[in-house]
C-alpha cells in the first residue's frame, strides 16, 4: 500500500528500483539502474521552441515527475498520465474552437490535416508494443497510428479515472506525448 514517505526518506531512493537493471552500453552488461539513468532519460525529452511556452511549461511538470520517481516509484506513472494532459492541452491550444470536442476528436482532425504522422514518431512501432503492454486494444483493420493514439487514449482514460497501474514505462510515453505534441506545432527551424 501506497503511503506518505517519512520526511527522513523523502530524498532517499523507492527501494522498488532497485528490482530495475539498465544495460551499460560500454561494459554490454546490465547493471543497477541510477538516479542519473532516470534523469537522463527526462532531461531527453524536450518540446521544440515553436510549441507554445505554456504547454512547455505544462509538459515541464511531466519531465520532473520522471525524475523524481526514484524517489517515488508511482510518480512514473503519475508522469505518464500528466504527458497524456498535456496532449490534450496542446490540442484544444491548437483547436481553441473545439471547446467541447473529445480527445478522439481533436487526435482525428489532427490526423486527417496532416499534422501527425508514424513517421513523427520515433518509438514507432515499440509504441505498439507498450499499448499491449498494458493491455490496451488493438484493432487489426486500424493503421499504426490510429491503433497507438486509441492506446493512448484508452491508457489516459484509465490513469484518469483511478487506477492502481505501476510500470517503468512512463519515460516512454512521456515521449510518445512530447513526439505527438511536437508535431502540431511547426519547428523554428523548419520555418
């Protein structure tokens, strides 16, 4: 059972990470997994400067959830949902006329302008790995990317309406989210 960590602990490491290994690509040999290991994987998560500073600001509190999970294992997850938000928020800036639309609808208008595509996306197909990895439905007559934007939304709807979910995947889809929300706006640079 999740509790309030004594104030003596509160900088100490979630003894749940030490069950986590992450290969050393200099030795090729798995190792305990590092505070810096999981700061590392937040810190290379960014939005481009062409995205909004409020939804880069938003998506900020996603980045240091990541980070701080080694002090709190849950904060992974916590992370994960907060990436999902600020989807969301990124897509009504976008559709500031869509006050009502749903999630699905705002993904959808997305899609169909052109504004998200597979190739957006580096985690490509290892995203439609970590949809069924956490169990989310797939659809054999769906494209790629419609299959990993219903994941997300069936994954964002569980964290949001309570759930016990812990996993080590939320730095993945803290940047599935980054990725997606990166498309919707133009880059400076490819201005």
């Amino acid at each position: 059972m999740e509790e309030l960590k004594p104030i003596n602990q509160l900088v100490e490491p979630d003894e749940r990470q030490r069950f986590f290994a992450r290969l050393d690509p200099e030795l090729r040999e798995y190792r305990t997994l590092r505070q810096e290991d999981i700061y590392k994987d937040a810190a290379e998560i960014s939005l481009h400067s062409g995205v909004p500073e409020s939804i880069r600001s938003h998506f900020a509190t996603a980045r240091n959830l990541l980070a701080y999970s080694w002090f709190y294992y849950p904060f992974n997850v916590t992370a994960e949902l907060l990436g999902y938000i600020s989807v969301e928020f990124a897509l009504r800036k976008k559709y500031p006329e869509n006050k009502r639309a749903s999630l699905k609808s705002l993904l959808e208008r997305a899609i169909n302008e052109g504004l998200l595509t597979e190739a957006g996306f580096s985690v490509g197909r290892r995203a439609q790995e970590v949809a069924a990895h956490h169990r989310a439905v797939r659809s054999p007559n769906r494209d790629l990317l419609n299959q990993v934007l219903g994941a997300m939304r069936e994954l964002r709807n569980g964290l949001a309406h309570g759930s016990n979910t812990l996993h080590m995947k939320g730095a993945e889809a803290v940047l599935f989210c980054a990725e997606l929300i990166n498309q919707l706006y133009p880059s400076p640079k490819d201005g």
